[in-house]
C-alpha cells in the first residue's frame, strides 16, 4: 500500500501536468522545483525533478535525452513523471504536442537473453535491443490524454535527441481495459468456445494477464529490432504506405514467436501467441480504417492468412475452430507464420538496395478468396461490437 508521502508526491505531480496543460509551463516548473525540494520528491528523484523543471522553463527538452535513454526518470520505487512534445500519427497526419505522463512502472518479468537468438538467425542484430516497460498511469496530458491517447508510448516520438534508444511505456490498465470493453466480446463471435476460452485463459487474471501480454509486447519489440532493423527502416522513409506498415508488423510478430519457441516452454510460447491473437483478432482487426487502408487490420489478415495456410483453423458453421485447443496445440498454429517472417527478414538483409524493401513486402499477397473469409468470419461477425459495448 502506498504511504501517504507516496501519494502527496502524486498529487503535486499531477498538479504540474495539468498546469502544462492549461499553458502555463513555467508554473508547473514552480511545482516540481518545490516538490524536489520537498522530502515527498525523493520518490520521483530529486534531480530529475529538478531537469524536467529546468526544461519546461526553457521550452528545451534536450537534457533528457540522456537520463531517458538510461531509464534515470524513474524513482526508486517505480514512480515517474515524464513531460516533453511528443507526436502521434494517425490517418496519414502528425500532431505534436507538449504531453506528459505520471505513473509507475510495474514489477515484471526479465526476457531471456536474445540476442545471441537473433544472431544465429540473422547472422547479426540491428542496433541495441528495444525496451517495454509495462507502467500504471496516473494521469497524463496533450496526446497521451484520455481514451482516445497513447496506450503504447513509443520512445522515438518524444521530442529530444535520440529519444528512440529509451524504453516505450505500456499502460497495461488502458490496454486490458480497451480489450475488455469489446475484444473479449469479438473473441468469442470469431471463434468456438474451446478456441475462445483458450485464448481468453492466457491473459485472465490481473497479475497473471498482465505478465504474459507484457512479454507479448516485448517480444513483439525485439521482433522490429531483427532484420534491417525498425529504426532504421523508419530513417529511411522505407515505411510510407499502410501496407508496408503492415507487413513490418506482421514480420515483428512472427519473428516474436520464433523466439518464444527457442527460449521457452510450449506453454509459455502457447499463451504468448493466445495474448497476440487476442489484440490482433478482437482490437487491431476491428479498427475503423478497414482493409484498404488500416495497418493493424492488413496485420490481422496477414495473420489470419498464415493461420489458414498452415491448416491450424478451420470454419464450424460460422465460426473459426482451431485443429488443436491446446498451449502446444496453438505454438504449432504460427510455425507457417514463422517461417515466412524469418524467410522475409533474411530476404530483407540480402538486399542491395534498401528500395528493395518494396519490393519483398509488396511480394505478399492475400487471395481474394482470404480476404472474403477474413471480412465475413472476423470482421463482419464483430461489427457493432465497439458501439455496443462502448
């Protein structure tokens, strides 16, 4: 249970945000200078406390560059409070704002060591290995804000040099709470009960769930950093379509599940892909901007593709069932899946030319005959469902 100094340290912090959000940065400055000075500011660190004050007054973030990349925002029992411009991209435009989070990072489970994986696949590994820190949010401000904000912060939109070697922030709560809202709902149209309460079972439970779609999400992250690597491929203007998007996606993922199935049980490499197909299939699936133009809808039907391809689903009526119900059963359903997104990311590597990265993910492709069965047994089964329950 938090002390009453725990909370107080809270609360001043959230006075600054919402200061920075009613204009008035400088006054927010006041706040965490004070709160530093205050034995309540032990909790966030002093000293960060002190440069995150120095920067609103400045309306210069690049002091943080360095303490974000070495994880130095965070307090000693997790507690952070992090303000600067961060931009969102959405519908083909870019909003940057000055936004800011409170929160603290929750306790969580190390990965295994990877890279020496992606070397023995790969030949080689694109840089340092991303970062997911699963976090509870307190409260936040500008494009962070509310239900319509940032449940996934990525590090590179900040506005400060090299903000891209930092840690990308999960807000767990917002993520189980959007799935919960509907994606359990969407689960259970799209598939059997069997299939249904198997992928439901991976992620219930509070601690438990949290755990396993956090290891989803960090995999998935390792999964960018393979091949050319995702930094490097964003640098380069390599991913300006949504489909090119999509596949970079898709490829992360696939190449996710490969390393579950090299580094853990077929349990545990069993509910990370439950934990995957839940979002992937109830949420990114489900998304407004469609087949034509969305790319976590285009991710899901790769998905979906890969699925029926390796025979692990098969239709009941109108629904999806899977061949094998089972933990094992559901890290065999990806092994088509893997294999082409290792294929793809050693065909990435081969080329001589970064533009030929259009070339091999424009090469995937989607029979009609897929995308009929995708839009009735995965999408049309759902719509409304967001409305509804909303």
């Amino acid at each position: 249970m938090a002390s009453q100094s725990f909370r107080r340290a809270v609360t001043k912090a959230r006075r600054a945000l919402r200061l920075v959000e009613g204009g008035e940065p400088e006054a927010a400055a006041i706040v965490l200078e004070k709160l530093a000075a205050n034995r309540d500011g032990r909790h966030f660190g002093r000293h960060w406390l002190q440069l995150q004050a120095c920067c609103l007054k400045r309306g210069d973030f690049r002091a943080i560059s360095e303490p974000f990349r070495m994880l130095r925002f965070i307090g000693p029992q997790g507690l952070f409070i992090l303000i600067g411009p961060y931009t969102t991209r959405r519908g083909g435009g870019a909003s940057m704002q000055l936004s800011g989070m409170v929160g603290r990072v929750l306790p969580h489970a190390a990965l295994p060591e990877l890279t020496g994986h992606l070397e023995a696949l790969f030949g080689m590994v694109a840089g340092p290995l991303p970062r997911v820190l699963p976090v509870r949010r307190y409260a936040s401000i500008g494009t962070l804000a509310g239900e319509a904000g940032e449940a996934f912060v990525v590090p590179n939109e900040w506005g400060w040099p090299d903000s891209a070697d930092g840690p990308a922030l999960n807000d767990m709560r917002e993520q189980r709470r959007r799935f919960q809202a509907a994606g359990r709902e969407c689960i259970r149209r799209i598939f059997t009960e069997p299939g249904a309460s198997l992928l439901l079972n991976a992620i219930e439970g509070e601690d438990a769930g949290i755990e396993v779609q956090q290891r989803e999400y960090a995999m998935h992250d390792i999964g960018h950093a393979s091949g050319i690597g995702l930094r490097r491929k964003l640098a380069d203007g390599l991913l300006s379509t949504f489909w090119m998007r999509s596949v970079e996606e898709w490829r992360a993922d696939g190449v996710a599940f490969e390393l579950a199935a090299r580094t853990g049980s077929q349990e545990a490499a069993g509910k990370l892909v439950a934990a995957n197909l839940c979002v992937r299939l109830g949420i990114d699936a489900q998304r407004g901007g469609g087949i034509e133009r969305d790319t976590d809808v285009n991710v899901s039907l790769l998905t979906f593709d890969r699925l029926l391809k390796a025979g692990a689903i098969r239709i009941v009526g109108r629904r999806l069932a899977f061949e094998e119900s089972t933990w094992a059963g559901l890290a065999r359903a990806v092994e088509v899946m893997r294999t082409d997104a290792v294929h793809l990311t050693r065909e990435e590597l081969r080329c001589e030319h970064l533009l030929g990265l259009h070339r091999l993910y424009g090469g995937l492709e989607v029979q009609p005959a897929t995308l009929e069965l995708f839009r009735g047994l995965v999408v049309d089964v759902c719509s409304g469902v967001y409305r509804e329950l909303a």
